[in-house]
C-alpha cells in the first residue's frame, strides 16, 4: 500500500515538457511511480481538473526569525512553497555572539522592516553558531530551508565592531574563510552580501566594508562547496549594477560557483537600463559565468503609517530621520509645530504628484472610519487641505495608526514585466516573504505568476512558469532530488487549480510576536501541499505538522 495517490491529475512535472494525465503515488517521502496507479493508498487525493506540480522554491525570503516561532512560514506553505532560501542581503541571524545580537535586531528593523517588539517577545536566544540556530529551527519545521549565511553577521563574529567600520586584515579573512567553513558543513546553502543596505544609524552595514579581496577569498571557500553567493547590487543605478554582476561574473567563472542578484525592477523609466542590464548578463552566461538577476511577480505595492519608519521616505531625510529616531510622542509633536510642518511639506514636494494617490487603507477610530478607501486627494479636497496636509492630519487624529497604500509604485508593467519573467536567464525570486510586514505582503508571488502572468497575460505556458519556480531554482541552487516530478525524488507537491491560482486580497492580521501586525495575502486556488510526502497544508484541514528539512546546496 502507497502513503499517498493522487489521482486523475493534469501533471506538470516541472521539466517544461507538455502536461499529461496521470496518478502519482508516495511511498516514505518519495515519488515511486507516475503512470495509471490502480493500488490502494493511506490517503487518496482526488485532483480531477487540477494541476499536479512539484513544490515551489523561494530563492529570496527572510523568515530567519518566524521560523523561530512559526516552522511553517505562514502563509508560504499554502501558496504552494515547499522551499524557502532566507538569509539574504547580508542578514542571517547566525553566526551571532550574544554581545551582536540587539545590532542585528536593528539591522533586520532598517533593512527588512522587522518590528523589534516581535524579536523581543518571540525570539529565545539560545544559539550562537550556526550548527546551533539549525538544532533551533528545527524543531517544529514543516517547509524546507535552504538557508545562506549573511556576509555581515559573518564579518560581526570575527571582527566584533571593527566590522562596522573598516576593512579586514589577512588574518580576519582567513578567520572569516573557516567560519564560512563550518556554516557549510552545517547545512548553509551559500552566503549573501549587499552593496546598498544601511543599519539602523543609517550607516554601512558591515558587508558594505569589506573590499574584493575579502569576497574573493569567501567565494574561493563557496567554491569548495559549490555553493551560491547572493549580492544586493546598486540596483537604483544601471551602470553600478552592471559593474556589480561583472564582478559577480568574475567570481563565478575563477571558483565554479553560481551566482545571483536582487532585486532588479523594470518600470516605465527605465527599460533602457534594464534591457543594458540583461543584454550583460547574457554576455557574461556566454563566457560560461552563472549571474542569475532575480526578479519578482508582483508590482510594487507599499503601505505605511507613521508609528514605524517606511523606506518609502528614505529619501526625505527629515520625514525619515523622525520616523526612525523619534519616539512615538516626538514624531506627534513634530507634526504639531508649524514650523517643522512646513519643512516636511516643503521637502515632500518633488514627489506631489503620488501624495493624491495614496489610498487610506486603515484606521484606529471610528471617526475616520467613513474615509477608508477614499485617496488623499479626495479627503484633501473634502476638507479643503493638500494631500499632504490631509496625510498629517489623519495620521495625528488617528495616533499614528492610519495607514496608507501607495500602490502601482512601478514593475506594473505586464509588458514589461512579462518580459523580463519569461526571459531564460531571469531567475524568479526577490519575493522578501517574512519582511517589510507592515509595508506590502510578501506573499503570493507564486500564484501571481501563474494566475496573472499565465492565464491573464499569456505571458508565458503553464508549464514553463512551473519550470521557472521549480525545477530551474533546484537547478540554479543546486538542490538534490527536488523541483521534478519523477520516480526517486522527494515528493515535495502542490495540487492547484489553473483556472483560479492567484494571490487573494491584501488582509491586515494580527498574529506577529508581542501584539503585532502584518499585511498576509491568503492563497487562491491551492487546494493542498505536501512536503516529503506528508500534507503540510490543504483547504480542507489546514497546516499540518509535517516534517520539513534542511537543504544544504549540493557539495562539490
């Protein structure tokens, strides 16, 4: 008797070959047969009219500190993820000494938006290396990790605060070399660095100070392994971006290691660039480099309110400085004086024309209540005011608890964008699933892709948008037995319908550690996921305790 059958579906088995019919059956966590399946089953699934694929893989998230309270990643697990790669951008949250750990909590506050009640009440820190934050993400895990060790938490344990502010010696570097080492050997499926992040001072974080000798020497150590090195390129500027993936390149063809960067955006204003962008990382595929550019699905959306500080306004040094050093009280009354009211206005100007667009999307109190929905231009003219006065006004009514939704901000173009997905050479990924939690959801990527962009679009076939998601990143990141669906492999799978895949409406949830709150974007479509064989999540039963696993990349 199987574990599982499941019946009557239309395969796509992640190889991009065209779909066929047929019954897969499950026996200890593999696939053992595709075909006609006439035997019995523990469980029988019946997915008549649905698509039978193998598990998604998520090259790009940050769920580092929810798999500390949540091993299913929710809600990746019911949009089909089956893998999820987190620690990217420098950031993991091991190697860490005890004294780093409240630097890398404001690191992941900055950079990812992470609220830091949510690591104060959901976090036990009772790990330091690496070896001992996989023994702790373990427990509990239902989905697989494929984690990368952060280049600057790297530099941190090593060179303790010097990592803050200058280059390594010989000697550090070669300390770094044998850490990376041990990472490795503990199941790290490579090692991220970021050329643009800030700390929480709105300083260089410390990968940003290491110079090309030192990342040659980790990509040597990656090259030992065969592993992948992730970058977070000077993705604002065409031409930094382009010197970003020559040296990644580089490093690529001299230590044999694949290699990617994220995100990369194309928006009306700069299709030249990106086209220069890819017709480079051609040239470089062509001399026999692996440059992998991620791009995501989906448009960017980014919501805010003041209680936190918003990337959105980074560029606004003052709006900023407020947001990310003032005290709830502080920002209230930086609002009040007219003085400084008048500044921010000022300074808020080069962009007037977003401000009217923006969406009040949430409230505290009932007073406003009747505005949600409306855009700031419509409330201003309500109540005689501009745009900017309005979002000040709400935001002072409201305690800071008014949200806003700049939404369409760019990579909204399904031209475009459409493009750029089905390219050979793009690699999809840059979803962020786990961070920016009250900016944007970062979830859903995958049913954006095979609803908009293959039903809507016609962007590219089912079976090539499977391939991307599957089989290529397995590929790309060199999991084993993983990304096909064939007789040996790990019987990671998603059972959806095609005719309704997508992500559903952004919801507003309360489920973060100490109180908090995130923008979720529950799955359509989905009708069950199975990790090594045991469901993990269906829309019959829910999230189920199965058993997920560490996937280091595949050694040399």
């Amino acid at each position: 008797m199987y574990d599982l059958v499941i019946r009557n579906g239309r395969v796509v088995d992640g190889s991009g070959l065209p779909a066929y019919r047929a019954d897969v059956a499950v026996k200890d966590g593999r696939i053992v047969r595709i075909g006609h399946v006439a035997e019995d089953a523990l469980r029988v699934v019946d997915a008549s009219g649905k698509v039978v694929a193998p598990g998604f893989i998520d090259p790009h998230t940050h769920f580092d500190a929810q798999l500390l309270w949540d091993g299913c990643a929710k809600p990746a697990l019911s949009h089909g993820v089956t893998t999820i790669v987190p620690g990217n951008c420098s950031l993991s949250l091991a190697p860490l000494r005890a004294e780093h750990r409240m630097k890398l909590v404001g690191m992941f506050n900055q950079i990812e938006e992470m609220p830091l009640k949510a690591f104060r009440e959901g976090v036990v820190w009772d790990w330091e290396t690496f070896a001992e934050y996989i023994a702790r993400i373990r427990k509990g895990l239902a989905i697989n990790v494929a984690p990368l060790v952060g280049h600057s938490v790297l530099r941190l344990w090593v060179m303790g605060d010097a990592a803050m502010d200058r280059t390594a010696t010989a000697d550090e570097i070669a300390g770094m070399q044998a850490v990376l080492r041990e990472c490795l050997d503990a199941g790290a499926a490579g090692l991220s660095t970021s050329y643009v992040d800030m700390d929480e001072r709105l300083l260089p974080v410390p990968s940003r100070h290491a110079d090309p000798s030192e990342v040659d020497a980790l990509a040597a150590v990656l090259g030992e392994y065969g592993r992948m090195l992730q970058i977070v390129p000077e993705f604002y500027d065409a031409d930094l971006t382009i010197a970003r993936l020559d040296q990644l390149a580089d490093l690529s063809i001299r230590h044999s290691i694949p290699t990617t960067f994220s995100p990369l955006f194309v928006n009306a204003d700069n299709i030249e660039a990106v086209n220069r962008v890819m017709k480079r990382v051609d040239e470089q595929f062509d001399r026999g480099a692996r440059v992998w550019p991620q791009v995501q699905t989906r448009p960017i959306d980014i919501s805010f309110c003041f209680a936190v500080p918003s990337l959105l306004f980074i560029r606004f040094p003052g709006w900023y400085r407020i947001m990310r050093f003032g005290a709830h009280e502080e920002i209230l009354a930086a609002f009040r004086d007219a003085d400084n009211r008048a500044k921010l206005i000022a300074e808020a100007a080069p962009l007037a024309g977003l401000w009217p667009r923006l969406v009040l999307r949430h409230v505290k109190f009932d007073a406003n209540r009747a505005l949600v929905g409306k855009t700031l231009g419509e409330i201003a003219e309500l109540r005689g005011v501009s745009p900017v006065d309005a979002m000040i006004d709400l935001s002072l009514e409201e305690d800071l608890d008014a949200h806003f939704l700049a939404a369409g901000m760019g990579h909204n173009d399904d031209a475009q964008v459409g493009r750029l997905l089905a390219h050979p050479r793009v690699h999809v990924g840059a979803s962020d699933g786990g961070a920016h939690i009250l900016s944007f959801s970062t979830y859903g990527d995958t049913g954006y892709l095979l609803g908009h962009f293959v039903r809507d679009v016609k962007a590219m076939t089912l079976e090539a948008a499977v391939k991307k998601v599957t089989s290529d990143t397995a590929a790309i990141w060199g999991i084993p037995e993983r990304g096909l669906l064939q007789p040996g492999y790990v019987a990671d799978i998603v059972v959806f319908d095609p005719e309704t895949i997508d992500r559903s409406v952004e919801d507003f949830v309360g489920d973060v550690p100490g109180d908090g709150f995130r923008y979720v974007r529950a799955s359509s479509g989905v009708d069950a996921v199975f990790v090594g064989g045991a469901l993990a999540w269906s829309t019959d039963e829910g999230y189920q305790p199965a058993q997920g696993e560490i996937l280091p990349g595949l050694a040399a």
